[in-house]
C-alpha cells in the first residue's frame, strides 16, 4: 500500500520537477475524494499535472477548456433526436469522465461554472429531467488564471468551498529549470506513462483514509485553529464547519501519504495553506486571499497564536 | 532573559490603578469609624501619587516625609486628646498605611501596600462583625488579592480575568480558612475595646418614669432574640424579666443599688436532661450598654461566656461588664408561677417593698385605708384594686401629663395609660395597703421567626408589670394591664392599641406589606444565623465543637488530628492524580515535552508556541547534531503517544527526556552555562 504512494509521486514527480509538495498535495486531495484548484499563470504546468495524474492513476481523463462563450450543455451533454429510432438519443458531455481537466475555470460564464460545480458536490448531473451518475472516482481539476487577469469571471466563495484544496505551483527552481531544459518534452513522456495502481486499489487508499486516526488531543488542535479564525479581528469571517471537516479529511489524506495511521499536528500545518487560503477572509485584504503573500502572513499569525501543545480536551 | 523578568521591579501604571482601588475598599470602613480629617490624608496621598506619576511632582524626600509623619501623629494625638486607645492605634496605622503609597514606587512596597491591606481588612472587625462586614472583607480581599497577581504579570489582562481567578484563589483558601475557624484557640483580646461613642443604644435605664416604656415601645430595634431547646412557653406566657424596681420616689422607679443577697446559680450541666420543668433558652442581646440580662421566672442557671453572671435575691440578673456588645448567653429557668421564700421575707427585704412617700398621693392613701377598713385579705386586695382598672380605664400610647400626685392623677382624673402607669399605680396601692410590691420592667411576647425556628423580641414589646408577695405563695406576678387590655398580654402589643397608637409603635414597623414582612423575617434569620454561629463562636462553643468532632479540646489533640489530617488528605490527592495520571498518560506526555523544551531552552534553542514537537525536535537535531538522534526519537514516541494514543513507550520517553542534556559532551554544557 505504502509502496503504491510512493510509486505515483514518484512517477508524477519525474514529470513536474521539483513540485514534489504540490504533487504530494494533488495526490492527497484526491485520495480524500477531494477536488483540486489549481490556480497559477498560463504555461505552469497545470495541464501536465492533471494528464499526468490521470495517467498514472490508469483514469479516463477528459478535458475542457472554459471559454466564455461555453454552455453548460457543452459540459454535461445533451440528447438528439436520432432520426432512425425517433427517440432522442443522449450524448454524454466531457463531465461523464473520472478525471476531469476544467481549463480556466474563471473564464467562462457563472452558469457554466455552477453546472460543473454542482456535478462536483453530488457526483452526478440531471439533464432534461433525468438523472445520471458519473463514474467513479470522479476527480476534477479545475485551473485558473488569478483573477486580476482580464477577462475573468471569479468564482464566488461558495463555490470555492466546493474545492477541497486551491494550490499553486509557482516557477520552478533553478536546478528544476535547467533539467527541464536539457530533458525530454514533458507531453512525449505522458503518453509512455503506465498507471501503477488499478481502480480497486484506489478506492481501498480512498478508504484507508476514513480509518487514519485523529486523537482527541489532535482535534483540540484543529479546533483551536479552527476557532482562532472565527475569533478576533483578522478575519472577516472564520473557517465553516464543512471547512473544517475538510481540513481533517486533507490532514488524514497527509499522514497516509506520509505512511502514518494517525494524524499529527505536522500534518494540519501541512495542508494548512491548500485547504484554508481560499475558505476565509482576511481583514486586510477585503477580499479571499489571493496572493501568496497575504496568505503567508495569515498563516503565520494563525499558526502563532495557537499553542500546539495546548489544553488537553 | 531569566534576568530581564526581575529587572522590572519598578511598578507599571496599572499596577498604581489596582493598588489605590484596594486600598480604598480596605480602607474605607476604618475611615467611617475615625476622625474626619483623615479622609483629607487619604485623598492627598492620593492626588500626591497620581501627581508623581504624571511626572509633575517627585518622590518626597526623608525630611518631607519625616515631617509628614510629625503631623499626622500630631493631629492624631490631639484628636485622642493623648489617650492610646484601639481607635488611636488604629488610626495610627491607617495614616501610615496611607502615606506609605507616597513612597510606593517598587514592586515590595507594592507588596507591602497589600499585606497591610489584608491587615485593615481584619481590623475592621474590631468595629463590626455583621454579615455584611463580613461579605465586604471578601470583597476587598477579592481585589487585594487581584492586585497582589498585578504585580506578578508582564501582560495585560482582563480585569474579568483577574477577578475570576482571585475568586478562584479565595475559594482555594476556604477549606484551611474554616480549618483555622474551628480549631484555632480562642484568646481573650488583649485590650478591652471601648464602648464605641455615637450610637446611642436603646432600652430600659435604671429608672422608670411615666412615659419611659411608651418611648421605648415607640422605638424600633430589636431587644434580643431567643432560641429554645427543647419545650417553648406561650408567648402571652413569656414576661423576660429585666430590671426589678423597688424604689419609689413619688415620680419613677428605681432599683435599689446597695447590697442584695446574691443567689447560687446552678451549672446547666447539672440539670436533668429530660426535665418538664424547665426552660433552655439561648439569649441573643443586641447592645444596650447596661449590666441586666432578662430571663424568664425563674432564672436557675445563666452562662456569659467571659463575663461574670450575678443573681441576687430579687432575682435581678447583672453582669460584672456592661452590654457594649452582642451578648449571648445560655440559660435555664425553672416554670413557675411564683418565687422566692413563701413563708417568711426577712426585714430589710420587707422595708424596702413596703416603702412609699407618705406625702404623695393622699386620695390614693385614701381609697387603700377604705379597703382596709373593709378588713379585707391581700388577695381581696389585689382584686379590688384591679376590678378598679375594669372601671373606666384607656390603655394608650399617648397618655395625659400628670402632675405632681401623679398616681392620684392616674388614677382618678386622667385614667389614660400605658403599662407602666398601671404597674405603678398598682405597686403604689399595694404598698399602701401593706402588701410587699415592686415594679419589674421588661418585655413580654417575642414574634416567632418562621425561617429560623427563633424568637424576636422587639423593643416595641417593652412592658412593666407588678409584683406581690403573698404569704404562703411568694412573690407572684400580677400584670395590671391584663386586667385593662387583655389582648396586650394575650395577641402583644399590636390588638391592644387603636390604629393611631399603632402608628406610633417600633417607628410604623406595623404597616408594612407582606412582603415586606416576609423578606424582614428572612433576612433577620441570616443575620441571627451569622450571629449564633459565627460571631459568637466564642471559646466555649469552641470547646464543645471540638469535642464533638475530634472527642476532646486538648491542644495536643487537635494538633495531632489536624497533622494525620492534613498528612491524609495531601496522600489522597497524591494518589487520586497518580491514578488519574496512570489512566490518562496524556498528561504525562505533555509535561515531560514540556520539560524536554525547556531544557533545550537552556541550550539555546526556543520553541515558538506554534511549532510542533517533531519540528521542534528536527530544528534542535540541526543545531546540535550529536543531539539528533535522541531529540528525533524522543519527538517520534511522543507523537506516537499523543496522537495515535499508543502509550507503550511512555517509559521509554520519560528515561530519553530525563537524560536529555547528558547526551551532550562537556563543552556543550560549559559552553552553554558560561552564555547563561
């Protein structure tokens, strides 16, 4: 099992080089039946980085790239009528896929972003009145360009809770850069990649994330972080519930990667930045975190004011 | 770093706040009990510290102080004209208490300024020890010991806070508090504290004119309260017998001061027990600043705790020491309708209740030798001289003046009374008639309190009656107001009077609302409750708790069970946490990281409050690493207990963090020793 993790961040690290944190973090996000954002500047890698996990998790992976001109029905599908049976004939959209590659989400119209949003949440879509499900797992990537791109249609914050992490990759490093120069092109090398696991031993790592433990001194932690955010006057407002849940459910996602059945406060502060930037609100910007910059500040202070080793519960 | 922390010895601005708020709750009831002036120190300190603070005024100089001390002892010397009584000394220390907070400027004199706090909370007492007293010490306690904890914090803190856990504190302090109340000898104080002047105290004087009861009944105030063990008497049975007046001059009543024979009382312990025959009561006497107690006929045994009971022949009971105080005393009296020798009283005795001015009141005279005449008997006597008041008599709170035959007034012009105008009138014809009488004052009834199972005695419930002495019965009570206004006696004062008397009775305490009534009762129960049981836990009570809880009042005793006691408890707590502990290692986890991070402090490195152990321990493993592997492995089995909840290698961890610093070689530590 352990030895499985380590096989797909390695083969997605061979691709992107020098994300191992970012890989590690995508690779978490979906055991935890999460979906993941990914927002950074055009040419990042976000694309291999979500052809590349498809391929190594042997997933169907499908792509849509969102323009503001696209309509939800170019998402989920629609039904013609077939002239030789004279019925109407449903042709399933590129939602109908377990990895769902949504190119720059923020750039097409709210509609078609909550449509996609809503498959999301429930797992399945209703056309005309009918109910489908989608295949399992079903794992989207959404990318987008920061919003202070032109052209954008930002998404509300209520469907940024739909994500259960929001990274970005950032420049490579230098060393990375250089190899990247003198290597293969990263496209030729998806397309030798073999997947290292198959469906049921996903959904077994699915599940062993359900049984990682949290003690009742770890979730005084999480709470106390959790309460720090809805308290004072840094934030505009604190972390949700379901937020919070998410942030356990990343954290356990984390100690598995991290070959552990138990969560440790390492692994919350971990996740911190992925699954609590886009969730809350700080008072000096007026606005959800966007840049990297006010978010480290936040973290800082939130992760100072908490004692790790605090009351015991 | 360790150095910086004491180097702020010099006191901070909110450090000032609290104190001068302290001192001010501790110092304010002291302030009402001495002289004026010396709120004017008070407030000069004040305004003097606030101005130093501020940077307007300096720090006084020896001289300046000197000479401020020379003035405040003057003027407190003149104030006691010379005298050094408790108030002067008292009020020696509030100035130096005061003045002190001109030379505050460190953290010990803050220290000080507090201690001496908690000193003029206990001498507060000396003046009053009633509930409220009591519960406004806690108070100034409550903001001394807040005050005292200011001294201590380099942060901020909500005052909420602050108070909260000064409660906390208190309450801490509770146990060891009624500890030290129970069992800490009671000594005698060694000063006797002056009556103290202003309040001028209500109740009978040692004489008796018209009209002295009726003021007395129109003042409000409580006489005493009683609790009876055991059986209760009617309350139209219960005449407290106080003063016994045997000395007529024409106008009032007095007692004869000079040499009565002086009666043996009994011990309470030789009583039997099971007796019908007796009453055992607890008298509760509020202060009236005289030397008579009252009891019920007739009195057998009466206990003062510290003073002296006397009993004479006329059973007028004194003690050596006048009521300045509450006084509680036990006493038992046997039930009886008459008292004293029944065949024969001796001649001085006989003189004295035969003895009336011849020139007063001939009509009297006059009615009496008509009687007599008639040779009627005693009894006969005394029964014509009440069918007399059955006539056309008005008992009243108001009465008439009467002129200089005052009884000839009473009786034949203005027929308008109050008890002691019938008493009196009635002891005269008896006397004339050659029947061996006297007046007795005192208080008959007493309102039961629901609350507290307890008699109030009011001092509306003043009365005077009259007593006979009849061969063959001895002295006998006869109550001529009974025989004018028999609801008096039966229902008390209020069914005897008009509704326009009433007014007049105990200040209006009579109109007042149920509810009213109702909450008077309950909050006279707590007072009565405070008084019983806290104020007058004397030394003889003391002896008889501690005899009932340990079985003996020996010194050796009672320092032998509190040892084994305190020796018990402290076991207890100590194995109730080592079990707690043993079943939750958590705890234990927590406190040997905690030491593991403050002995990698001494080495330099510090954790911030939101770094995790294994962080922590990877950071310390970089700085030292000849230290790497011990830390990592010791982060590692605390993560494992912490948060996986497999404690197996507690032991392990407690042996690793124990060692810790050893793990380093000699240069390390010497090294690090030397930057410290």
């Amino acid at each position: 099992m352990d030895l499985v993790i380590n096989r797909i961040i390695d083969q997605v690290g061979q691709v992107l080089l020098g994300k191992e944190h970012q890989v590690k973090l995508s690779i978490a996000c979906l055991l935890a039946r999460g979906h993941l954002l990914i927002e950074d500047l055009p040419g990042m890698g976000k694309t291999t980085l979500a052809h590349c996990l498809a391929a190594t998790l042997g997933l169907d992976y499908d792509r849509v790239q969102f323009t503001s001109d696209l309509l939800p029905a170019d998402i989920l599908g629609v039904s013609i009528f077939d002239r030789n049976s004279s019925v109407f004939q449903f042709h399933p959209g590129p939602v109908f896929t377990q990895v769902l590659l949504a190119d720059e989400i923020n750039r097409s119209t709210p509609k078609t972003q909550s449509a996609l949003l809503e498959a999301m949440e429930e797992g399945q879509v209703t056309i005309e009145g009918e109910t489908r499900e989608l295949p399992t797992p079903f794992f989207v990537i959404a990318t987008q360009n920061p919003a202070t791109q032109s052209g954008t249609f930002p998404l509300p914050e209520s469907q940024l809770d739909r994500f259960l992490m929001r990274v970005s990759l950032g420049y490579p490093s230098e060393s990375s850069e250089m190899a990247l120069f003198k290597g293969v092109d990263s496209r030729a090398i998806i397309k030798t990649i073999k997947p290292v696991v198959s469906l049921p031993v996903l959904s077994r790592l699915q599940d062993a994330v359900n049984d990682v433990r949290a003690t009742d001194q770890l979730l005084s932690y999480l709470q106390r972080l959790v309460s720090a955010t809805r308290m004072g006057d840094k934030f505009i407002h604190g972390l949700s519930p379901r937020g919070a849940l998410a942030w356990l459910r990343a954290a356990k996602a984390w100690a598995l990667i991290h070959q552990r059945d138990y969560v440790v406060p390492d692994d919350i502060q971990a996740v911190m930045p992925a699954v609590v930037g886009h969730r809350i609100r700080s008072v000096e910007r007026g606005n959800v975190m966007h840049d990297s910059a006010g978010q480290d500040s936040m973290f800082d202070y939130l992760l100072k004011t908490v004692d790790v080793l605090g009351a015991t519960a | 770093m360790q150095a910086s922390l004491h180097d702020k010895k010099w006191i901070r601005h909110e450090n000032l706040v609290w104190i001068m708020i302290a001192q001010a709750l501790a110092i304010f009831p002291l302030l009402l009990q001495l002289p004026i002036w010396l709120w004017a120190v008070w407030l000069i300190a004040i305004v003097w510290r606030v101005q130093i603070h501020r940077g307007h005024l300096s720090f006084p100089s020896t001289l300046v102080k000197a000479i401020a001390a020379g003035v405040v002892v003057t003027g407190l010397l003149l104030s006691f004209s010379l005298q050094f009584n408790v108030h002067a000394l008292i009020g020696m220390f509030f100035c130096a208490y005061v003045l002190k907070l001109i030379e505050f400027r460190t953290k010990r004199d803050g220290l000080l300024l507090v201690f001496l706090g908690f000193f003029a909370v206990a001498s507060q007492f000396l003046f009053t020890q009633s509930m409220v007293a009591a519960f406004y010490g806690f108070i100034t306690c409550l903001v001394l010991v807040a005050a005292w904890k200011a001294l201590y914090l380099d942060r901020p803190e909500k005052t909420s806070v602050k108070l909260r856990s000064s409660f906390v504190l208190l309450l801490h302090a509770t146990p060891l508090m009624i500890l030290f109340f129970i069992v800490m000898p009671r000594v005698e104080p060694l000063w006797s504290l002056p009556a103290l002047g202003g309040s001028a105290k209500t109740g009978f004087s040692d004489e008796m004119s018209p009209g002295d009861v009726g003021r007395l009944v129109k003042s409000s105030g409580t006489a005493f309260r009683v609790e009876f063990d055991g059986a209760e008497p009617e309350s139209s049975a219960m005449y407290w017998r106080g003063l016994v007046l045997d000395y007529f001059d024409g106008r009032s009543w007095k007692v004869y001061p000079r040499g009565q024979k002086v009666q043996q009382l009994t011990a309470s312990d030789s009583i039997g027990e099971s007796s019908n025959s007796y009453y055992r009561y607890t008298v509760t006497m509020e202060p009236h600043d005289q030397h008579w107690l009252f009891s019920l006929v007739a009195p057998i045994s009466v206990v003062v705790v510290g003073d002296e009971v006397r009993l004479d022949q006329r059973l007028f009971l004194t003690t050596k020491n006048p009521a300045t105080k509450q006084v509680q005393y036990r006493a038992v009296s046997q039930l009886s309708d008459s008292h004293g020798p029944q065949s024969f009283l001796d001649e001085k005795t006989l003189a004295e209740n035969l003895l009336i001015p011849e020139s007063l009141n001939p009509k009297t005279q006059k009615q009496v030798s008509a009687w007599l005449d008639e040779a009627l008997q005693p009894s006969q006597i005394i029964l014509r001289a009440l069918s007399l008041y059955q006539e056309s008599f008005y008992y009243t709170l108001e009465p008439p003046l009467l002129g200089r035959h005052s009884i000839d007034d009473f009786l034949f012009t203005t027929q308008q009374g109050f008890c002691e105008h019938f008493a009196s009138s009635f002891v005269f014809m008896m006397r004339a008639a050659g029947i061996p009488s006297r007046v007795v004052a005192g208080y008959l009834g007493g309102k039961k309190n629901p609350v507290q199972d307890y008699f109030i005695v009011n001092q509306s419930d003043a009365h005077a009656w009259a007593e006979v002495w009849l061969e063959g019965v001895g002295w006998q009570r006869v109550d001529p107001t009974a025989a004018v206004s028999p609801e008096r006696v039966e229902n008390g004062i209020a069914d005897a009077l008009s509704e326009s008397d009433l007014q007049l009775v105990g200040s209006g305490a009579y109109g007042e609302f149920p509810w009213m009534k109702s909450l008077r009762q309950r909050v006279d129960a707590v007072g009565y409750v405070w008084n019983r049981w806290v104020v007058s836990y004397d030394r003889q009570s003391q002896k008889g708790v501690l005899e009932k809880i340990f079985g003996g009042a020996e010194p050796w005793r009672i320092a032998m069970i509190v040892v084994i006691a305190s020796l018990a408890l402290g076991l207890a707590l100590f194995l109730y946490f080592y079990l707690i502990n043993r079943k939750r290692p958590l705890p234990i986890a927590i406190r040997l990281i905690d030491k593991f991070i403050r002995k990698a402090e001494n080495l330099g490195i510090k954790r911030s409050q939101g770094e995790t152990v294994s962080s922590f321990a990877r950071r310390v493993a970089v700085e030292r690493p000849e230290l790497a592997q011990s830390t990592l492995a010791l982060a590692a089995m605390f993560d494992r207990i912490a948060y996986r909840g497999d404690v197996s290698d507690l032991d392990k961890l407690r042996n690793l963090i124990g060692d810790f610093p050893k793990m380093t070689n000699k240069y390390f530590l010497i090294k690090s020793s030397v930057n410290r």
